[in-house]
C-alpha cells in the first residue's frame, strides 16, 4: 500500500499575467526540486481570480496546457491547478491533472461564485472528476466548491483524498479553515487545500493557510501568510486502519445527485 507524497505551492500572482506566472512557477519549483508524486497549484493560477475571460482565456490545449506537461515530466509527477479557458463558446474555470506522460484529465468548476458574478462570465461544469495516483482515488475540486457537501460527498469510500485549489481572500480564511477540517471529518478522507498569498488586481489580500488535514479533522500541516512550497507524505494505511476501525460511511444516508 503506497503512501503519497504531496507538494503545494502557496505564492502570490501576477495579475493577468500568464507569461510571468509560468515562469514563476517554473523557478520555484525548479529552486526547490521536489521529489513527489502530486503538485498542486492555485486556482487560476496563470491570472489570479478575474473575470476579464474575453482577452485572457485560452484554448482548451494551450499555452498553459503545455507548460503543465513539461513540467509534470520535469518532476515526474502530477501538475494539477486551474486556468480559464475558452472552449466551444463558453468560458470554464477549468482545473487540469497532467501526468508525467503529458495525458491529462479536466474538471470545470461547479459551483460559481456569484458575490464576484463568476457565473456571468464562466460556465459550471456538470461533471466530477476522481482519478487515481499511485493507488489513491482523489477528488479535486475549485474553491467554492468547497461550501457544498453535496457535491463533495464521499459515497462509498469512492475516493481517498479531497483537493481544493483556491484564491480565497484573507476576509473570509475562517471559514477556509473550518470547512477543510469539516470535509475531512464527514468525508473520513484526507483533504488538501492550496490557497494564494498576496493582494490581487482588485485589491483583495490573500492570507494563504494552505493546508494538510488528517480524516480525523486535525492539521498535519497548516502554513501561514507567506510564500512556501511544503511537501508533506501521507500514509494509506493509517486511512484504511481509520475507516475500519470507525466505519461512519456505513451509516451514511443514501442519495444521488
């Protein structure tokens, strides 16, 4: 049984500015070489969280698209994080999980956040995604994503570890940090959560409080308000040992989406 050894980036953006955040990415990561099976950047990562889509989306297999595969291959490991695309019409906040072979698979964002009017300008996805690593099922989600149970509900033990990739401002960290802990809990899976640092175009501060959460609900890891890239290892076995020995699924009360 493999245990998974999982590498966040917490930095701050260049606002609206592709070209500079790959680059970024590409000399931290490269500074710090990590030895690991999963990188996980922010949401929107390549722009920070902006509804200008007309002049910044790209095509389904960009730009971005392809730094990502020469990354994973660099590394040998999967590259995950969210962009905004362009495709068919619509616009999507689309997260990609790229392998090291340069296959990937996509999940657009279901739950909009209106407060920003992100549904006027992107379109939900209709669709989850779970797919495996090293003989992990994982779950990866968008931001406020995270709010919804529902959409996050683990039936049936389906995955083992829950992913948020965010830009969550600093004035609501509080519950960034409770509800992490609560999917955790209810889900008795592990949850990583990947948050940005820094102040955005609009002026919105960004306190990071990227996170590593134990299915019992406590912090394996919990950074602070700086930049970092954390590497932490998490362990298989002690998840089967907890669900057997605390089987709360069992009871769990049955329903569909």
């Amino acid at each position: 049984m493999h245990n998974l050894n999982i590498t966040v980036v917490q930095t701050a953006l260049h606002w609206q500015d592709a070209v500079a955040n790959r680059s970024m990415f590409s000399e931290k990561l490269a500074a710090a070489a990590p030895t690991t099976d999963l990188i996980i950047l922010p949401e929107m990562f390549t722009t920070g969280f902006s509804m200008e889509a007309e002049p910044l989306a790209e095509e389904a297999e960009g730009p971005t698209l392809t730094w990502m595969q020469e990354e994973a291959r660099k590394y040998q490991a999967v590259l995950t994080g969210s962009v905004m695309v362009r495709e068919g019409g619509k616009f999507f906040n689309r997260l990609y999980w790229v392998r090291p072979d340069g296959s990937f698979a996509k999940y657009d964002k279901r739950h909009l956040f209106r407060m920003a009017k992100e549904h006027h300008t992107y379109t939900a996805g209709k669709e989850r995604l779970i797919v495996e690593l090293k003989g992990w099922k994982i779950h990866p989600l968008v931001c406020y994503d995270l709010r919804f149970p529902v959409w996050s509900r683990n039936t049936n033990n389906a995955y083992d570890l829950l992913l948020y990739v965010a830009n969550w401002p600093k004035a609501r960290n509080q519950a960034w940090r409770l509800l992490l802990q609560g999917r955790a809990i209810e889900n008795l899976a592990y949850v990583v959560g990947v948050n940005r640092v820094g102040t955005d175009g609009n002026g919105h501060p960004y306190s990071g409080d990227s996170a590593f959460i134990h299915p019992k609900g406590y912090h394996l890891l919990e950074t602070s308000e700086v930049e970092g890239i954390h590497t932490l290892k998490l362990n298989k076995q002690e998840l089967e040992n907890f669900r057997e020995a605390f089987p709360a699924h069992l009871d769990a009360d049955p329903f569909s989406l």
